[in-house]
C-alpha cells in the first residue's frame, strides 16, 4: 500500500465455522466461506489468524488499533494470533446483541470483538473516558442480524454475517482521525467500506469471494447513489458483468478484489437506508475497485 499507512483496521475474521453454525434458523441459505469454514484444525486456524493480523499489521501504523471479530469458541485462537502481532492488547469487547440467535446450553447472544494496538507507540482515544461527551464502555448494544428491522431479509440474503453498520461506524469513530485510512481484508458484504463512508474515513478492503465483493460493491452504490470503477479499466460492475470490458481470463481474476473508497469527500448523506438517492447522473469515480 504505497500511501498513507492505517490508522485502523476493522476485521470481521471467518470464525472457522460452518454455515449452518453460523446462521440464524431461516429460509436463506449460504454457501460456506472458502476458507476457515470449519475445515481448519486449531493449529491451522491460529496460524491463518496469525498471518492475516501480521498482514495488516504490516501495513498499520505504529499505534493503530485493529478491532478483531470473534465467537466465543474462538476467542482463545485469537488471542493467541494476536499475541504475536501487537504490541498490546488494549480490551475485549463484547458485543451484546438484542435478540439471541442459535446455540446449545445457551442461545448466542453476544459476539466478541478483540481490541489490539500496533507496535508500542501511543493510540489515538477519541474516547477519554466520556470527557468529550462520548461515553463508551466495553459492552457495545447493537441488533444482530435477526434484529435488523425492514432490512433483515435483504441483509441475510446479501450475506450470512453482516455486521452492524453503526457498531463499526462508532468503533473508527472511537479510535481514528477525520479521512483516516482503515483496513477491512474480511470486508465480506461491505459493512466497513459503508462504515467509513458514514463517518468520512478512507476504507480500503478484500473479500475473497466475488459474489459478496460484487454485493459490496452494490451496497456502495446504492448508499451514495454513485458508480464504483475500476481503478485499471475504468469499467463499471456492470461493464465488468456484462460489458466488452469482460476479458477471456476474468473468471480467474474474479477470484478476489481489492475495494477502496479512497476518494471519499466526507460522510455520505444517510446511511440508515441505503436506499438510492435520486441523483440523476451521478459521478463515476468515487470507489475504486481492482480485481488482483
Ligand atoms: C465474517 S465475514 C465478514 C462480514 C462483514 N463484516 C459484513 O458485515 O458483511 C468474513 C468474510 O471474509 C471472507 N474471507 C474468508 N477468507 C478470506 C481470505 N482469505 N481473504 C479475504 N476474504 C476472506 C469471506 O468470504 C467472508 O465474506
């Protein structure tokens, strides 16, 4: 990343679960994840975590705070990850959601987020204990999935663990500068990208499946009402589906892809929606995107 190094990333990991451990009891059903859907064994997973932190650690500044996703069964795998990453461990957050999903003794009601620190320099708080009047603890409330509202269905069907938007929104509020660059190498169906879109910070993501790459892109679309491109071809999502643009080799390429919001101008008008505003052509260049 030949630009300003992260401020911040915000990970939401595969948990190394399968689907049907993953999702709320429905009639939408996924696919599992290519990787780390219950196909690794502890060792394998720790060392997957290891690697994909030690990634984007690498390309964080010093001081920068990952925010690391993880269930339960999984948070030992993490912590142990992480203990060769960062240089300090700075919280575990729990995030308690409103209405409890599956689960055997007990139906899951929280996830947990790990909170780590880049190298040993000192980490920006926007927080300070609430004296700006931004009062936050370790227990984060936000809706699950199944309690999304009007936008549950097409959330489950766009994705099988779509984050909160405004729970990522708060957690770059909490620890980064206005138009900082933040990290999302699990962005999935764009939860960060739109995030940071809300709260005027440059997003840079991978999701290594197409299908979840292209709803990403769409929920981009359709939150600023403008037209993500390609940052080689200048193609749009469409040209690239259905265009000339396609070449002979694009089904390889589609492998993985590289999103980024880098010519954010600052928040996005409304997220609570993310319905499609009537702009009437609207600008081409806004996010970026780049299949490797
Ligand atoms: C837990 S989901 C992220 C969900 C996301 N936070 C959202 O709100 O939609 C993890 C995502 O990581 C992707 N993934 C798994 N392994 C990957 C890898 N090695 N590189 C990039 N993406 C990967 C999966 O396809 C999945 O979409």
């Amino acid at each position: 990343m030949a630009e300003t190094a992260a401020e911040c990333a915000f990970l939401d990991v595969p948990y190394n679960l399968a689907q049907a451990e993953l999702s709320t009891r429905g009639k939408v059903r996924h696919p599992d994840f290519v990787f780390a859907s219950g196909e690794m064994s502890q060792k394998e997973y720790v060392a997957f975590l290891s690697a994909a932190l030690g990634n984007v650690a690498r390309v964080s500044a010093p001081g920068a705070v990952h925010f690391a996703c993880i269930d339960w069964r999984h948070v030992q795998d993490l912590l142990q990850a992480a203990s060769s990453v960062y240089g300090a461990y700075l919280n575990l957050v729990v995030w308690n959601k409103t209405n409890a999903g599956q689960g055997g003794l007990y139906r899951n009601q929280h996830e947990l987020i790990g909170v780590f620190r880049v190298g040993e320099a000192r980490h920006r708080d926007n927080v300070q204990m609430g004296r700006y009047g931004r009062n936050r603890s370790n227990v984060w409330t936000y809706p699950g999935a199944n309690g999304f509202g009007a936008e549950r269905l097409a959330h489950l069907a766009a994705h099988p663990t779509v984050k909160p938007l405004q729970l990522v929104a708060d957690a770059l509020k909490d620890v980064t500068r206005s138009g900082a660059v933040v990290l999302d190498t699990f962005v999935g169906s764009g939860t960060t990208i739109l995030a940071g879109e809300q709260v005027g910070r440059r997003v840079r993501a991978v999701e290594i499946e197409p299908r979840y790459a292209q709803v990403a892109i769409r929920r981009w679309e359709r939150m600023t009402g403008r037209t993500a491109v390609c940052e080689e071809t200048g193609a749009s999502l469409d040209d690239w589906l259905h265009g000339p643009t396609r070449r002979a080799d694009q089904n390889s390429r589609d492998a993985c892809a590289l999103l980024s919001s880098s010519e954010s101008s600052g928040p996005a008008a409304s997220l609570a929606s993310e319905k499609t505003p009537s702009a009437a052509s609207p600008p081409r260049r806004r996010v970026r995107t780049r299949v490797l």
